[in-house]
C-alpha cells in the first residue's frame, strides 16, 4: 500500500480512536471537580497500591458481569497487552472504556514529546527533538460461549521521529539507507497491530485461543517494552529490544494455544522478517517462522514466560548479501506490587540469539516505583553481547563486544483531567563500553540524557 493510501485509511481511524476516548472520558468524569489530593492521583501503569490477592483466571472465562457504564468488564483485564502476551493481573488498565451496541472497547496509548541528547563522537552521538507514540483501541463481545475481538494499534513515529531514528548509543537493529541502524534506535511503523482474536472454553478450566491478522505479535518473548509497566514512564528503548521483544511488529501471524487459570500455552506462525525503513506500510512475506511459548501466572502479581522460535530471513543483509535466519530463546519475570511499601513494577529478562553460527546474550533489568501518587523514579541496567557489524567496528566486525547501558528517570504526574494524564520527566543515562571501542565512543562511558512530557489515559476505574 502507497502512503497517500495509508494515510487517507488512517485518519478515520485514527479519529474513531480519539472520539471513543473522548466519549469515555465524558463517561468517566460527570461534573467538574476538585484536583485529586496527592493520595488520590493514579500513577502511570507502573504502580497502584498492592490490593488482597484473590484467585483469577483469564478475563473472558470469569464469571459474566456488567461494569461501570454498562461496560462488560470481565472482558478485560490487567493481562491485556499487545498480542497475547501476559502482564501480571494486578497491572492497573491505563485505559478507557466505550460500550458500542454489543462491543465494549477499550482505548490505550502513550505519547513522549522530548529532547534526547547522546554525548560521544557525531557519528554516534547526537540530539533531536522527537515523539514517540503509539495508540491502541481494543474491543470485545460475547459470541455464544466464546469471545471475539478485534485490535488495531497505530504510531505516528514516522512523522514525529526523525531520519532513521533517535539517538540511543549502543542500540542495534533494522537497516535504513542500505546499512545497519547502530546507536539510534529506530521508529515504529504505521500499523504496529491489526489483528482479529477468538476464544472459547473447551472444558472446566480450559480454553482455546485463536489469534493472528496483517499486523500483530507472535507467542515469543515478555510483553512489549511500550507496554510493560515497569517501562511505561521511559521513553527510551532498551538496547537489549532485538534479543526479547522485536517480533512485537510482524507482518503476518496467526497463533493458537490454550490456557487454564494461571497457564497458557501457544504457538505461532508468522512472517519473521524484520520491517523495511518505508514505515507506512505493509511489508507482507511468507509465514514461515514458528514460535511457541508458556506463561505462567502463579499469582495475580506475578507473570512468567519461556518461549524460542525460529525466524526465517529475520535480519536484512548488507547491498547483495542474503538475508540471516535467527535462533531466538527468551525468558522473563514480570511482578507488579510493592518496594518497601510503595507501589512498583518490575521486570527481569533475558535472550540469545544464534544467527551465522554465533551466539549473543543479552540480559534486561527494570524498575518503576512509584516515591508519592505523583512521583516516579524508574531505572533500568543491561549487559549485551553486540557484534562489531552491528555496531559498526569495521576493523572487528566479527567481533562479539559486551556492552552495557544504566538509565535512571523521574516522572512527575500533574492532575488527571477528562480520562487523560499528562507528566514531566528527565533520564540520564551511561553507556559502557569496552576498551577495545574506547576510540569509537570518545571513552568507556558516555553519557546521555533527556528531558520530556507525556501524556496517557488514566487508570480505569
């Protein structure tokens, strides 16, 4: 599809969204009122006071009930993310809610307006003004004994970021311009989601899942980093993103599986190459990767996942060398809870990739923890093992170097007003390196920092 084509299909779109979050926010908010003491603002996705824990299982095999608003809220719960990957069930929905006829939708999203600044030699380092965004409409409806749904999720970083991505020294991945994307970490397409999805119970305790579309998200690897609470206040990707959640955007996928109260089981086919630098449309191909993964949720705070797949021609060659199959392997701890009394999320993962004969590690740790009802510090430290192709070391490309990038930020919520909360923040970050890439990046540590707002729905009631 050309882009004046898949602009003209994405403004209704886009503006279908905006009217339902627009609608719900009415819903939600009824009267003028007075500004939420610091006890009662909802903090980002990362946090929300610690309640009892009582069993759950999967939202559409809970018993039926009507929410707020007429809204059907066993629809939906704090699992949902993209794909059908699980968050722990006490993440707060930063969502709103719209009942149309029989459908209850649900609308997320999340925006970052900032400035990042990278401090090493120009070729790497850099600055730029940007947005990162994306916005993500969900709904669902009983059909029979069954749920169907529908999803559609969209960014409009290919208009707000820049050339072939912002700076993000050490970040690999994708090519723009005929060479390898290195220390920018590059936009999201147009169409990030646009997936259909069906379920139904098989027996006491048990259900069938269907999954798949265009856009969507294989069964491999943790939940997204735009969707992970403890990541939900960062605007900066990790540097480890190609090693766990890259196949987030993949164009052509179907996935089944299974699941109980506390388990799924899935698996999936997909297109696993990874998308070209024209981010407005489809880059459709065989689907002929294959993924499956099992998560585990032994209580409503906690979610675990293992997952591998095989992706086939994931990795674009350089001019005329050939495409690269990837071996991926991946596994991750989630917790949404408390730290010392106070609201947190957190996040630990791990990934291997075997491509060419080599075999690279990358291991993630990350934090949100909420200091007041509007105050947030989150942090985030990684170790990967990069090749010198990727980082661009033409005299070691060969190479495996191990590198590694510690980030810590603050956010600071103002008022929520009509469903929407906006935020202030900054990031600093280093990036280490070792001596063998000291000319490169100007030293073993390179500093980089930012400074930005946000804004998101509230916390649903």
């Amino acid at each position: 599809m050309h882009a004046d084509t898949m602009m003209r299909w994405m403004i209704p779109v886009l503006g279908a969204l905006a009217l339902g979050w627009a609608q719900a926010a009415r819903a939600q908010d009824g009267p003028p009122q007075e500004p939420p003491t610091t006890h009662q603002h909802e903090h980002s996705q990362a946090v929300q006071p610690p309640q009892p824990e009582t069993p759950s299982d999967e939202h559409a095999a809970h018993a039926e009930h009507t929410g707020h608003a007429g809204h059907d809220m066993s629809l939906f719960d704090g699992r949902d993310t993209a794909g059908t990957g699980w968050a722990p069930v006490a993440t707060p929905m930063l969502a709103t809610h719209v009942r149309i006829g029989a459908w209850t939708a649900m609308v997320m999203g999340n925006a970052f307006f900032g400035y990042l600044q990278e401090f090493a030699p120009d070729e790497r380092g850099g600055h730029q003004v940007n947005s990162t965004n994306w916005l993500m409409g969900m709904a669902r409806r009983r059909a029979g004994a069954g749920v169907v749904g529908a999803r559609v999720m969209l960014s409009a970083e290919p208009l707000t970021v820049p050339g072939c991505g912002y700076p993000d020294l050490l970040a690999t991945g994708e090519l723009c311009d005929g060479e390898s994307i290195h220390d920018r970490q590059h936009p999201h397409d147009l169409f990030m989601e646009l997936a259909a999805e069906y379920s139904r119970p098989l027996a006491r305790g048990l259900r069938w899942h269907l999954y798949g579309g265009p856009a969507g998200e294989p069964a491999l690897g943790p939940v997204a980093f735009p969707h992970r609470a403890s990541a939900m206040a960062n605007p900066i990707a990790p540097l480890s993103h190609h090693w766990l959640d890259a196949t987030h955007i993949t164009y052509g996928v179907v996935t089944s599986g299974v699941s109980g109260a506390r388990w799924r089981a899935e698996a999936s086919v997909f297109n696993g190459r990874e998308p070209d630098e024209r981010r407005m449309n489809f880059d459709f191909a065989p689907m002929d990767s294959v993924s499956g993964r099992l998560q585990l949720a032994p209580t409503d705070r906690i979610a675990l996942q293992v997952s591998a797949g095989h992706l086939v021609e994931a990795e674009a060659g350089e001019g005329a060398l050939p495409r690269r199959d990837v071996d991926r392997v991946t596994a991750s701890a989630m917790y949404q809870g408390s730290l010392g009394g106070r609201p947190a999320s957190w996040m630990l993962g791990w990934g291997t990739n075997l491509e060419t004969g080599t075999r690279t590690h990358a291991v993630l740790a990350e934090a949100s923890v909420a200091l007041t009802g509007v105050d947030t510090v989150f942090g985030r430290a990684e170790i990967a093992g990069k090749r010198g192709h990727d980082l661009d070391i033409p005299e070691a490309e060969d190479a495996i170097f191990t590198v590694g990038k510690i980030q810590t930020g603050y956010l600071r919520l103002l008022a929520p007003r009509r469903g929407v909360q906006a935020g202030l923040g900054a990031s600093l970050s280093v990036s280490l390196v070792p001596e063998a890439l000291k000319p490169h990046y100007g030293g073993t540590a390179a500093l980089g920092l930012g400074v930005f707002a946000t804004l998101r729905p509230t916390a649903a009631p």
